[in-house]
C-alpha cells in the first residue's frame, strides 16, 4: 500500500467531506506535496485511479501568475447533478460555459482560467445564491463568513460549516489511526 505522503493528508485534511460523499467537491494547493519532492501529478494519477472506483475524481489545474498547481477532487455525478439545474445553466453561461455540453466541457473551461474565477463556488458545492451573491458585492456585504462567504441562507450554512468541519475532524482522527484514505471514502 502507499506510504502516507503530503498528497495523501491533503486529500484528508481538505478533502473530508468530498470524500465522505457530503460535498460535491474540494480544492487544494499542491505547494505543500511539492515542497516535500512528491511527484503531484504521479500522485495525482494514482489517487485519481484508486478514488474512480468509489465515484471521485482528480483533476490538476493552474492558477495565477506563479502558475499554482492547485488539485480538484470531485464527484462527476454530483457535479452533473449541480450544473444541470436551470439557474445554474443560465449563470454559467453568463461566464461562457455550455452546461449542456456536460461536466467535462465546462471543467476545461474552467481550467482555461489563470486565475480562479468567482463561479469556481459552484464547482465546489456553495449556494448558487451565494456565488451570486458574491459576485454581485465583490466579496463584502455577506451575512456570515466561514468555508465560503454567505448571502442567503445564514442558518443552513452554518449547519453546512459543521457538517464539514466534524467530518474534516473525524476522517483526520480515523487516519491518524490508521484507516487509509481509501477506506475512509465511500
């Protein structure tokens, strides 16, 4: 089996709740993998063919100037399921995405972006009213700041924001005890 790497407590530490099948996806910068001489994209690949058996996926992509390398661990069902909704076609199409074209289509449009675009929100799970929200204020005005910045339902996001902290919690307990990321994803 793997050794544990920094790729590896990544994908727990920021990952939990795509993991654990809460959340439709999560990203999070490869600096830290690199920085300890992993290889990223091997990495990547081989997280990527042991987590497709259990409905994830791990795309690399680049952002910014420095050109970050910036993993995005995803549930393809889930995310077909976000980006097929009516409003959400109509907004991302403001943004030059063909939802219709499907979750690949837009997830290369995505990736064209140098730096990550306000609507990534929707590619990892928040609100549609919160993305909107946060486009329309540019980041201020929110109602309640925590995993993202909060516009509509205060209450329900809240409920969110310890959903996904416990789980971050309990799966970094169970795989400091040994449980493998593998195992701990459903």
């Amino acid at each position: 089996m793997l050794s544990k790497s920094k790729f590896e407590r990544c994908l727990i530490e920021q990952c939990a709740p795509t993991l654990a099948g809460i959340k439709l996806g999560s990203l999070f910068n490869c600096a830290g993998a690199i920085a300890a001489g992993e290889d990223v994209v091997e990495a990547a690949h081989l997280w990527g063919e042991i987590l497709r058996e259990k409905g994830i996926n791990i795309r690399l992509m680049t952002s910014g100037k420095h050109s970050t390398l910036l993993a995005y661990v995803y549930r393809p069902v889930m995310l077909a399921k976000a980006i097929m909704d009516s409003e959400t076609i109509e907004f991302l199409k403001n943004y030059g995405y063909d939802a219709a074209s499907g979750v690949e289509a837009c997830l290369n449009r995505l990736a064209v972006e140098c730096e990550l675009p306000h609507e990534i929100g929707v590619f990892l799970g928040y609100p549609l009213l919160d993305v909107k929200g946060f486009i329309e204020n540019r980041g201020d005005n929110y109602r309640l700041s925590g995993l993202w910045k909060v516009y509509h339902d205060p209450l329900r996001a809240k409920a969110l924001f310890e959903q996904y902290c416990a789980c971050r919690r309990d799966y970094s307990m169970m795989y400091e005890g040994g449980r493998s990321v593998a195992s701990l994803t459903v």
